[in-house]
C-alpha cells in the first residue's frame, strides 16, 4: 500500500499525485472513518487560494457525501481558521485544501481532530488502511441518506471576534505591511489589523491561484523588506500561502524569523515568572542560539522533530506555553492549537507595546549562530545512517564541534535519498568546516555502494 502522508498531510502535484479521483477516494475513506468511529456525520473544509483547490474540494466532498458526511464548505481560508472552528463548532474533523508554502504546482490535504489539532499518526494510519482496494464495503445510498453540502463562508467571522478579542487595542496606530502572498489570508489578514487600529499596507492581498507564494510572502520577503522601509513601518508581515507561519520584517528591514520570535517571548516570560517549566518547544532545526539565549535568561529548550505537529506534542508532554519552529509555525497554546501566522504577529505587536521595545531591540534578544548545511545523495539512508564506521566519525565530530558550542545535526531527508547535514557555530568557518568533514565520512564510504553521487 502507498504510504500518503507525511509530516503536514497529503502532499504532492495536483492532477498527477492529488487527482480528482484520488480525492474521491479520500472523501470515502474518510466518510467511512467517521461511520467506524460513530462520530457525528459531518466535517467542515477550508482551502487556499490555488487554482487546483476547487477540483480537489469538489472530488473530496463529493466522496464524502456520498458516504453519507454532510459537508461544510468554508471556502477560502487560513488552516488555522479550520483548526479553530473544527473545535469551537464540535466538528469531529476538519479539513485543510492547501499545500502551504509549496509551488503553485502542488496541493494538500491535512486534516483536524476534535479538539483543534493535526491527527496522530494512529487515525492517519487507518485512513491509510481505508484507502486500501476493499478494505471496506461502500454504502450505496440514496435520497436523504446523502450527506449535505453547506456554504459556510460567514463563519470566518468567529474567527476574526477571537482574534481580534486577544489583540484587543494593542496594535492601535502601529504602522505595519501585510505580504499575503495572495493566499488564505489575502482577507481576513488586513481585516484583523484593521480592527486591532493597525494601519495597514497590504501587499499580495487577493485570491490569485496562480501568483500564490510567487516570489512573495514567507518565501520570499524582499517585496515585504521594501515597502517596510520606504513607508516606514514598524513591522513587515509575511505570511505563506494558507498563513499558518509568517515571518517578520523589522522597521530597519531585518528578517525576523520563528526563532527569534521564541526567544523573544521566552525571555519575557522568564522575566516575568510566568513560563511553565521555564522552558520552551523548538525543534532539531532551531537554530543553536536560541537555545543560549534562553539558557543565558535561565530557561531551556525542548526540541521536537520537524512539523508543527510535533512540536505541539512536545509542548502537551512538557508543559511548555509556547512553541514553534523557525520557519515561522508558532504555536501560542494559551490561545491556539496550531501554527498561526496572523495570531504570531499580533503576539508581537503586543509585546512590542507591552514591553516599549521596537521589533529590532525584540529581535536581538539572539544572536543567531551561523548554518551551513549540505547534503548528500545515498543509495539507501538507514544502510548510510546505521553504518557503525560513519556514527563513530559523526559521534567524534559531534564532541569536538559542541566544545565550541556548536551543534551537528545528520538526518535523512523525508521526500529524497539524501542525507542532510546541518552545523552550527559561532563562527561560519568552524560550521562549514564541520560540515565538509561530515560529508567526508559518508564519501568515505562510496566504494561500499552506500553513497551514489555527491
């Protein structure tokens, strides 16, 4: 059986991977999924802005009606619009048409527990199962046994009440830009600020399937860095494609990414006594100065796998309040089950006002260590990664480099045969260095069939 999901999801090319009848499929799996469990028969779907979306939604609802599933079409959204109504609403699941920061090429579906979180990896695996050619008998069903389909467009507006009930007057006369990368959050993202008493420079703000996450956005905030400094803002918004992660700009156009974000609120907290565990959630990826910057204020770091998901799982088993990635997935848990771009920036625009610091003071909280990473193509990752000759080389390199108080990451790429090597250090020569050693051992090893092509 193929294996479908992956750390956020379904993923791959709409009309190649992501077919209309692939997503029928899915629609009946997951019907049948909710007939098993004796759930409530209904479920509620949101999407970005693609152009693929609409055949994906169409295909996916239909096999889900046909189940039996009254269906509640939200329309265009951001994923965690869909997160929070999926519980505020008593919804069994939610479910997210979006391939997030992705081509415009591709698409995909993730979807949402009852309490507001991406489902383990349990109820995946028996969606997986569902999936299977005759792993369940279809229903035929007929008249009023075929589920519904609800245009729920207007519901979006709870949302914006939520929002809107945290940021309260925080941002009032804050002077900002908000890159949608004309995505999820082309509305709602101007909308929210606007009440919040932000004023607000939109760029990239409208529903284009064709442009999303082209050269704008998360992926790329040169746009974003451009406008902050000729308008003079306080700070730059950029959102991904269904604004679940933004990364900031501040008002002298530095990047200011997820990372940073965190140590800026853990060391407030810290300050103030209120972080649980003194401790935060970032994941293998943080990067090393976030961990010093905490530790430095008294705090420590959790590191999670990469996905949000997880990094969510590691903040319910530790106690931590908030955690994230650097890619700009935060997740305040006090607020929100998931990643949230628009919650993250108006998170910050709160402690700018609270603590009367500009976004470049908040952002130097940590310094951030230099990165390098390369990677190497293998003709089999576990053979690569359990070979004793190259862990005791990595084991070596990774007691010389943390003496410098850097770190050495190797782990397997999810989607490719290629190893990745990840060093951070104080200085970029001691990381790049580490890395070509790193790379060395796996070379090293060519001539037993374990490395393919460098």
């Amino acid at each position: 059986m193929a294996r479908y999901f992956g750390t956020d999801g379904i993923r791959g090319i709409a009309g190649v991977d992501l077919t209309a009848e692939f997503s029928f499929h899915l629609g009946e799996a997951v019907g049948e999924l909710i007939r098993q469990k004796r759930w409530q028969k209904k479920i509620i779907i949101g999407r970005d802005s693609r152009i693929s979306g609409p055949m994906i939604e169409s295909a996916l609802t239909a096999g889900l009606m046909a189940s039996g599933i009254d269906v509640f079409v939200i329309g265009i959204a951001p994923t965690p619009v869909i997160a929070y109504l999926t519980k505020y609403l008593s919804f069994p699941l939610g479910c997210v048409i979006s391939a997030s920061h992705n081509p415009i090429e591709d698409n995909g579906i993730k979807f949402f527990d009852s309490r507001g979180m991406k489902i383990d990896d349990a109820l995946q695996d028996k969606i997986e199962a569902l999936l299977k050619p005759g792993a369940f008998s279809h229903p035929k069903l007929s008249g009023m046994q075929i589920g519904a389909r609800h245009e729920w467009s207007t519901r979006v507006d709870e949302y914006v009440r939520f929002l809107s009930d945290i940021g309260q007057d925080n941002l009032s006369g804050m002077k900002i830009v908000l890159d949608a990368a004309y995505g999820a959050g082309y509305a709602i993202g101007p909308s929210i600020f606007r009440l919040l008493g932000a004023m607000v420079t939109p760029l990239n703000s409208i529903a284009d399937g064709e442009r999303i996450n082209v050269d704008c956005g998360a992926t790329n905030i040169k746009m974003c860095r451009d406008v902050v400094m000729k308008s003079g803002s306080v700070m730059g918004i950029a959102l991904d494609g269904d604004a679940d992660r933004a990364i900031l700009v501040d008002e002298k156009g530095n990047m200011i990414d997820g990372d940073q974000m965190l140590a800026m609120w853990g060391i407030h907290l810290l300050k103030k006594g209120a972080l649980p565990d003194k401790s935060i959630v970032g994941t293998v990826l943080s990067n090393k100065g976030l961990e010093v910057a905490l530790e430095q204020a008294g705090g420590k770091l959790h590191r999670a796998p990469v996905g949000d998901k997880y990094v969510l799982q590691e903040m319910l088993s530790s106690g931590s309040r908030i955690g994230g990635e650097q890619s700009g997935h935060l997740i305040f848990l006090e607020h929100h089950t998931t990643g949230d771009g628009i919650l993250t920036a108006i998170m910050v625009g709160i402690l700018m006002r609270e603590t009367g610091m500009k976004l470049s003071e908040l952002g130097a909280m940590m310094k951030r260590f230099p990165q390098v990473q390369l990677n190497i193509t293998v003709r089999d990752k576990k053979a690569a990664l359990e070979d004793k000759s190259i862990n005791s080389g990595i084991e070596t390199l990774s007691i010389e480099i943390e003496k410098i108080k850097g770190r050495l990451l190797v782990r397997p790429s999810g989607t490719e045969s290629v190893i990745r090597i990840m060093t951070e250090a104080p200085e970029e020569s001691e990381a790049r260095r580490m890395a070509e050693q790193a790379i060395a051992l796996f070379k090293k090893h060519s001539e037993n069939g374990i490395v393919t092509e460098i």
